[in-house]
C-alpha cells in the first residue's frame, strides 16, 4: 500500500487496543448519508509508471530557448544549490516554532536577513513572503499601517510597473479600500517622469511605487522620484531586482536627505532569480526589507539572534505579535508561512556567488541583452522602442503584429519574448525581450536568423 | 536520544576578502560601463566571500541542527507532517519542468498534469471547479472569503460584512476575514466539541456573509451537526466556507461539497504531501460550487477540444483577480499532483483510514497511560488534544515543557497551546505514514516524561538538553532586536 506500513497483524492489535472492529468503526461519527462512496479518480500507479507518464509529458514540452523575462529570470544555478536544498533535513522540516530543534533553518533565515539588508542596503529584513507580486500587495497594506503622516489610502502606481503586480495589488490590498491612482511613463524614455507624478504634489497619498528596472527594463530616475515623494510626506515603496542590485544603487541609498531621508522606505521584489528556476511559474518567492521603525509593520516571519538560558547564542521567531496566531483579525497579514525552502535556495545561491559573483551575472546580463539588442535591430523592420539606458531587458517595435511572428519563432524551438499588444495597446507592435548570462553569441545569432527569416518570409507573403 | 549537530558559525564569519566559488562565476562582461554614474552602486554588497566547499559544508551542517520528517517522528496538529515520497520532487524536477518560462508557449503536458489535478481535486471534495493560484492555505482562504464577498456583491447584498467561526478557528480565519474588509463574529462549542446550535442561530441574518469551518474541527473531532450548520448559514443567505485543514481526516470518506460547503481551500502541502521545506512553500488550492465559479482567481487551466488553456480575465470576467505574479506555485501543484498518481483511487481512501486508526490508537494508549484527552467522549479524527491541566496543578509542569522535553526524546513536538481554548494541551497528529513502532516508542517517551514529572520536574522544566541551544530568551529576542549580521569594521 502507498506509504503506509501497517501490516495485517498491526491493524488487527490496533483495533483490539483502540476496541472497534474495523477501521470503518473510527468513522461512526459522521452522518451515514454523507459517505462519499467510492472515488472517482484514476487508480493507483507505480513510481516507474508516474515516472514514465512525466517524462513524456516533460519531453513533449520540450527545452525551447528562452528569452523572455517580465518578471523571472534564467539564470545559471550552481549545481549545490539544490543538492543542498533538497536535503530532507530542509525539504521535510516544517516552521520552525521549536527554535531548540530548528537552528538550522533558523540560522540559515537569518543569513538570508543579513543578506537581503546587504543587497538591498535597508536594515530588516523578513523571511520572505510568496512572491514578487503579493508582496507588492503587502507593502501597499504596510504604507498604510506606516505612514501615519496621511490619513488617505491612495498609493500612486506608474504604468511602467510590472502590470501583473499591479493587478494582484488590486486583488490582494483592493478589499482594503486603498485607491491605486495611474501614473504614466514617457513613450519616447520609456521611463517615469517627474512631471507625471508632480501633479500629486501637496496631496494626501501614502506612497508611490518605483520599479527599478521598470518592467520595460528601463531605468528609472530613483533620486529625484524618492526626494520628490519625500517632501510630501509620501512613502516609496521599492521594487527591485535582487540580481540588478549587485551593479545598481541600492534603494537604501535613493534620494538624498533633502527629502527629509535618504532611501526608499519598504523594498520588496521577486527572489527568483536568486538560484530557483524558471519552473512554469513558481514556487518562488518575495522579498521584503524596511527601516526598522516599520519593524512592527511588516508583515511575514522575522528570524532574530538572541541567547540561550547559558548565554550561547541561538536563533529564534520573534515579533511574533505582528503575526496572525497572535492577534488575530488584528494581525499585519493573514499570511502564515514564508516561502522556506526557496529562501534556502537562495542563501545558497548568494554564498556562492557573494558580491563579486553577483555582479558579474549582472554585468553579463546587461552586456547580453545589449547584444541581443544590437543584433536584432539590425534586422529591417525591428527598432528599440525607448532611448532610456537599461539593465537586462527591452522593448523592441515590430513592423507587424508580434504574435504570429513569436508563434513562428515558436516552431523553430525560440520562446522569442512576451507580446505587449494587451498589457501596452499604444506601444504598437510592441515586444519585451531579454536575455541573462545563460545566453551565448551562438543563442543570440539563432535568434536573430530566426527572427530575419521570419519577417522576410511574412514580407514576401504579404 | 536526538543526536544533532552541535554549532555552527555565521557563513560570514567564514568569509575572507578576495575567496570564491569562482566556477560559479560568468565571465567578465564590460556591461556595467552603460549603467549612468548616478544609478550605479557605490560599494559592494557585504555578502559572504567563501569556497564552493565552505558553502557545501556550512549548509550541510545546518541542515543537521534541524528535525525533519526524513529524520524524525513529527506528530505536529494540524500540520499533517507525513511522508513526502522523493518522486514527487524528482520528477518535478525534470530538467523540461524546470526549465520553462510560464509566460512562453502554453506547455501542454504540465497543463494536463494541472488540468488532471483540478479534476482530481473537484472529485474528491464534491466541489465544481478548482482554481490552483493561491500560494499557501492563507491566500486560499483569502481567495475563499474574497469570492464569497464577490458574490454577495454580484447580487446587490454588498452588506452581507459579517463572518461567523468557532471560538476554535485557526488564527487566519479572522485575520482573513480582516484582509477582506469583513469583521469576525465568534461561536462558542459546546462541551463535546460540537458548535453551540443555538448561538449559531442567534449569531446569523442580515450581515451574514458566510460561516467559516474546519471539519473534523480544530479540536480533532468531526463536527457532527454539520447539516443543521449548512442549513442555518443558507436559510440565513449565507454561504460555507471549509478550511481545508484537516482534509486528511476525510479523505475519500465524506467530501465537503456533499456536507453544504459552497467553498473550501485545500493545503496541498498537508493532506497532498508536498514539502513544508521549514516553512513554505505551500499551495493553497481553492474549490468552489456552481455558485462562486464565476469568481475564481485566475489562471485556471481550461480545456478546449484535445487542447489545454490558462483561463484568464477574458474567460472569467468576474473573477476576484490574480493573486500571484504567475500561476501560483506550479512546481508545488505537479508534486501534488504525482503523489495523488501513485495514491490513486485505492491509496486516497487509505490515508484517512489510517491516519484516523493512528490517531485512536495513540490516543487509547496514551489515556492508558494516564494522559487526559480533552474530548474523552469522541472519536479522534486524525489528530487529538491532550490537556496537562491536571498535571500542570500538581507539578507545575507546562504543556510547553513536555514539548520541549519530547525533543530530548527525539520527537518533534506536538503543537502547543492551540486551539487556546483547551488549557494546557498538546494537539497530536501522527499521519497515516508512521508505523506501529514508532507509535510505541512516541508512547513510551511520554510514559517516560510522566515519570519524570514526579521524580525530577526540574528536568522537564529546563529541558531540552540534548539540543545544539537550550531553551532561547524571546524576551530578549523581541527587545534587543538582532536581526541581521553586520560588519564589525
């Protein structure tokens, strides 16, 4: 039977001790006429059976070549990662509520703290929530907890905002009347303007939101936004590429004291690309990092360093009085666990490359995405859409409409970018690409042949 | 006795300027030189500067200072800390899984695999439709109750505000219903367990939007009024919402749907066996009846023809939105789904059964032993509460210390202090995966620590002692707050 040990003789001792005759027995509280029956489901199959149906479906989908980003990121990932991580010492563990039996995933959250602040230049960190876009969700219901300078919940969302994080913004924080007011992005930059949040200035709002690099793979001006929203009492919410911080100004360093601080205020983002594939979507996990007055704020687990009854020095939970086992409808979020095990994946990943490592994968990202760039726009009828300088990814213009021509790239084994057409209407023809240190020259040439061909080939068909 | 590793030092404490796990690197690349002065990065990031074999060794000896199912019996409550079979995660770890883009060309084998486990997932809760997006059991009860709140809206009965649980709910019920923008009204049960009928029908009408449950209970027994419980809620012109919790007690034996329920989230890291990896990740499937289909979170993985589909905005536009930046923890899903392949129809109706004789059989053994069950007078589900009250007045002994003494024993302990309404007590859940044995030796340890409670109390007070810290100061925890290493130069 499936994972379950009992022999004949167990089942017939247990019973005898427990005094029913069967195990049916056990269920005789329940009304009768709720019995289920039997099952509609498949029967059971041996591990060799499931592993053959898997393979094949795997094998049916295939290992295209990927270049697409928008929000997770191919990456090379060093073999230990996930030799480590899947450890059943890590796998199989649960919460770590009894510390005394739990130093090792508590001390590896705490590593992971430490380096979150490093990265992120910010003094806490959290254990991770689920991803990056429920944690944008989160930090918009943390500024409201926060910012105690404005009553309004209006929190100013730039267009050039990942568009998925905005909608599950709205899904997630919408239920807590907070108003996401638009703000829009230059077309020609591809960037958000000072002019556009401007008008806001002098209004209540509890904060804006600065994604850096946009979701166009854009940089943004982060000084002047964040000293901007500063001297109106307003809050910025970063988010951020962890991989992009090893090259970019850190949020805890944007803006100057002119605005009364310097830095952003909460900082959240996507850990993917900290060492956990692609793997059609998740598990992955969001970061969050804030200044330690908005400590009691922040929603999610907090590992802290304290000491034993002998002085040794151990690892436990702490501020659990945020947390909703504590205090209920009153607690910071409903959320229980953090994403641990992706959390163990990416300490790993960090130990391995430390700063020096980081910022080549950075430094190569953005050389290859320029490359990429390059090459494309070479081909008759492919243009960068935006002038505003990038980290791993960009917008090209196609001089037709980008789905066949991704479908066609399809076939030929390339997974060529996200189309545009209904997330950015006005972009045109508009298609996001890019490419990571897992890109050679001989990728990006595949690509760009492909791609020439394509467009050749709908010309002369037109 | 638990024989962990002793101590280990911060990973930065290992590190020394200018050592690497240089094969990790990619070569140099000029990149940087195109970021503009003003928005580059002044001063490296202070992360660990360490060798391939120094990571390997540190996280390797961490790994040891934890118990894990793999190593320990962990009769955790509420938690269905069961065997997490190895091929869910190896082939979910195959190289075409992982290495797929989710917004790239819809991949239609892992889309059947989806397809099939929201069939198989609808099958066995009685429910019309699943939606796999919601990425722990938190955010599929936040899912569940923003649904319900849709649907009161749809219908022009946005007043409909109030949730009703059991003074025993889980904490995330009423936090839930906060994040929804509803407020929380509590029921008590009566001494047997079951819900107080009577405050139920005082507790319900016009701003009723829905009754929040878990059923067996949070205090391990099944909610025998359920019918009467459904009927009420509806008459009233509310809605059932199940926490999935304790679904392994059920499983293939009575489904929600059958009970009344119109929605239920389903933690597939509990009763489907994916890994809690310390502490997530999770998934927290939601299932609904006809009434709330149109307002699932998106995506939902449709069929058309032969050919499989991400439902999106376009084919439910009344959906309550995405809850994730993707499609909720794929990677988790594909492992629920192996586990209920090699389950199959035989194996699912196993596990309650057998987490239900367990469950009675530590129970029975443990009262023997002189334990007091909470509910002395029904059936364990799948897991039961032990209260030390009794022996709390006569040693000072705390739920807690037994807990902690349990480890020394080389158990992990059961959950403590929840529900907070039972005093002193330990929630018990062994699963279905462990054998006979190991329930004995679980026995035997407690009939020890009871000794111990009369001989040497001093010794459970103070425990653990075998562990690589002794009981940690969260006081001080909480006020010299130490929450990331930092250099000391």
């Amino acid at each position: 039977m499936a994972f379950i040990p009992h022999t004949a003789d167990d089942v017939a001792r247990m019973l005898e001790l427990i005094g029913v005759q069967s195990i049916d027995d056990l269920f005789d509280e329940i009304p009768a006429e709720l019995n289920a029956g039997a099952l509609g489901v498949p029967p059971s199959l041996s591990e060799m059976e499931v592993g053959r149906l898997l393979s094949e479906r795997a094998a049916g989908d295939g290992r295209p070549l990927n270049f697409i980003g928008a929000g997770a990121y191919e990456h090379h990932i060093p073999a230990p990662v996930w030799a480590i991580t899947t450890r059943g010492e890590f796998y199989s563990a649960y919460t770590p509520y009894q510390a005394e039996a739990s130093q090792g995933t508590l001390q590896l959250i705490y590593e992971y703290q430490s380096m979150m602040c490093a990265l992120t230049s910010m003094e806490v960190s959290n254990a991770s929530l689920y991803d990056g876009a429920s944690a944008l969700a989160e930090a918009c219901l943390m500024a409201v907890r926060a910012n105690r300078a404005v009553s309004s919940r209006r929190i100013l969302l730039p267009r050039a905002v990942n568009p998925t994080y905005a909608q599950v913004a709205r899904a997630i924080a919408g239920n807590q009347d907070i108003v996401f007011e638009t703000v829009d992005f230059d077309r020609a930059a591809g960037r958000t303007l000072l002019e556009s949040v401007q008008p806001f200035s002098g209004q209540e709002v509890t904060a804006l939101v600065i994604q850096q690099p946009n979701f166009f793979g854009s940089l943004e001006e982060v000084d002047e936004l964040t000293d901007w929203a500063h001297q109106n009492k307003i809050l910025v919410i970063a988010v951020v590429n962890p991989t992009s911080l090893a090259l970019l100004k850190p949020p805890g360093q944007w803006g100057s004291a002119t605005g009364g601080h310097q830095g952003a205020d909460i900082v959240c983002g996507e850990g993917q690309p900290l060492g956990v594939p692609l793997a059609s979507g998740g598990p992955y996990f969001g970061f969050m990092a804030t200044r330690m007055q908005y400590v009691r704020q922040m929603p999610g687990r907090i590992v802290g360093r304290t000491v034993d009854v002998e002085g040794r020095p151990g690892f436990s939970l702490t501020l659990q009085a945020r947390e909703q086992h504590i205090r209920r409808s009153k607690a910071t979020s409903n959320i229980c666990t953090n994403q641990g095990l992706l959390v163990t994946a990416a300490t790993i990943y960090m130990s391995l490359l430390g700063a020096a490592g980081l910022e080549r994968v950075a430094a190569a990202s953005l050389q290859r995405t320029a490359d990429l760039v390059a090459a494309l726009s070479r081909i008759a009828g492919v243009r960068p859409a935006f002038t505003a300088a990038r980290f791993h990814e960009a917008v090209l213009l196609l001089d037709r409409p980008v789905a066949p021509v991704l479908a066609a790239l399809a076939r030929r084994g390339i997974v060529g970018g996200l189309d545009l057409a209904e997330r950015y209407p006005e972009l045109g023809h508009a298609l996001l690409v890019c490419a990571s240190e897992t890109k050679l020259d001989v990728d990006i040439e595949a690509y760009a042949g492909a791609l020439a061909d394509i467009l050749q080939a709908s010309r002369a068909a037109a | 006795m638990a024989d962990l590793q002793a101590r280990e030092p911060l990973i930065f404490e290992l590190s020394r300027p200018g050592r690497g796990a240089g094969t990790q690197f990619p070569p140099r690349a000029a990149g940087s030189a195109q970021v503009p002065a003003h928005l580059r990065r002044a001063k490296a990031p202070t992360l660990p500067e360490v060798s391939e074999l120094q990571v390997v060794r540190h996280f390797t000896r961490l790994s040891q200072m934890n118990f894990s199912i793999d190593t320990h019996f962990y009769p955790l409550g509420s938690c269905t800390m069961k065997y997490n079979p190895k091929a869910c995660n190896s082939f979910a770890m195959l190289p075409e899984f992982l290495g797929r883009h989710p917004l790239g060309p819809e991949p239609q084998g892992f889309l059947a695999c989806m397809y099939e486990l929201q069939e198989m997932l609808q099958e066995i809760t009685g429910m019309q439709s699943v939606s796999l997006t919601p990425m722990a059991g938190a955010q599929g009860e936040f899912a569940g109750v923003a649904m319900i709140r849709a649907y009161h809206r749809a219908r022009n009965d946005a007043a409909r505000t109030e949730i009703i649980v059991p003074q025993a709910a889980h904490g995330t019920n009423p936090a839930t219903a906060a994040m929804c923008g509803c407020t929380v009204r509590e029921i008590p049960c009566d001494a047997n367990g079951d819900i107080d009928i009577d405050a139920l029908k005082a507790a319900v009408g016009p701003a009723t939007a829905a009754i929040m449950l878990t059923n067996p209970s949070t205090l391990g027994v099944f909610e025998r009024k359920i019918t009467e419980v459904a009927r009420i809620v509806h008459e009233a012109g509310g809605l059932l919402y199940y926490d999935g919790a304790n679904l392994n007690a059920i499983l293939g034996k009575v489904r929600p749907g059958d009970m009344g329920f119109d929605v239920i989230h389903m933690n597939l890291h509990k009763t489907f066996s994916t890994p809690h990896g310390g502490g997530g990740p999770g998934s927290g499937a939601v299932g609904v009846g006809a009434r709330l289909r149109p307002f699932l979170p998106i995506p939902v993985v449709g069929k058309d023809g032969a050919r499989f589909r991400w439902l999106t905005e376009r084919d439910l536009p009344q959906s309550i939105g995405r809850l994730s930046g993707f499609m909720g923890n794929a990677g988790v899903n594909l492992r629920a789904y192996i586990y209920m392949r090699l389950l199959g129809r035989e194996g699912m109706v196993r596990v309650a059964q057998f987490a239900a004789l367990n469950a009675n059989y530590l129970l029975k053994r443990l009262q023997a032993a002189g334990f007091e069950a909470a509910y002395p007078s029904r059936r364990a589900s799948h897991e039961f509460i032990i209260t030390l009250k009794r022996e709390n007045r006569l040693y000072q002994i705390t739920a807690m210390d037994v807990a902690k003494r349990l480890l020394d024993y080389g158990f992990h302990a059961p959950t403590t202090y929840f529900p907070l309404l039972v005093p002193e007590c330990l929630l018990i859940e062994p699963t279905e995966t462990e054998a006979k044995e190991d329930l004995d030796r679980f026995c035997e340890a407690m009939i020890a620590i009871r000794r111990e409670m009369e001989t040497e109390p001093e010794k459970l007070c103070s425990a653990p002692h075998t562990m690589p810290v002794r009981r940690l100061d969260d006081v001080r925890a909480a006020k010299q707050l130490d929450l990331a290493w930092k250099p000391t130069a």
